[in-house]
C-alpha cells in the first residue's frame, strides 16, 4: 500500500482493512467480519 492509496481512503472516508494474504480462507473470513484482521478508520 503506499501514500497515494491512503490518501485516497482517508479523503473518502474509506477503512483500511490489514491481514494475512497468505492465511488459507483468510479473506473469506474476513469478508464475513471474522478471522484476524485489523481496520484501520478515522473516527475520533
């Protein structure tokens, strides 16, 4: 990820959503809101 594609979810509000690629069903899970994962937002 670098600063472009940060900027980018910061000044759209987005979240950023970090875990392991390489964790067999990991994306299914985390699309589900569960595994290990870890959002990354702006609230206050």
């Amino acid at each position: 990820m670098d600063a472009s594609a940060i900027a980018l979810a910061r000044e759209n509000a987005l979240p950023i959503v970090v875990f392991d690629i390489h964790e067999p069903g990991g994306f299914a899970r985390v699309l589900r809101g569960e595994g290990r994962f870890t959002k990354i937002t702006d609230e206050r």
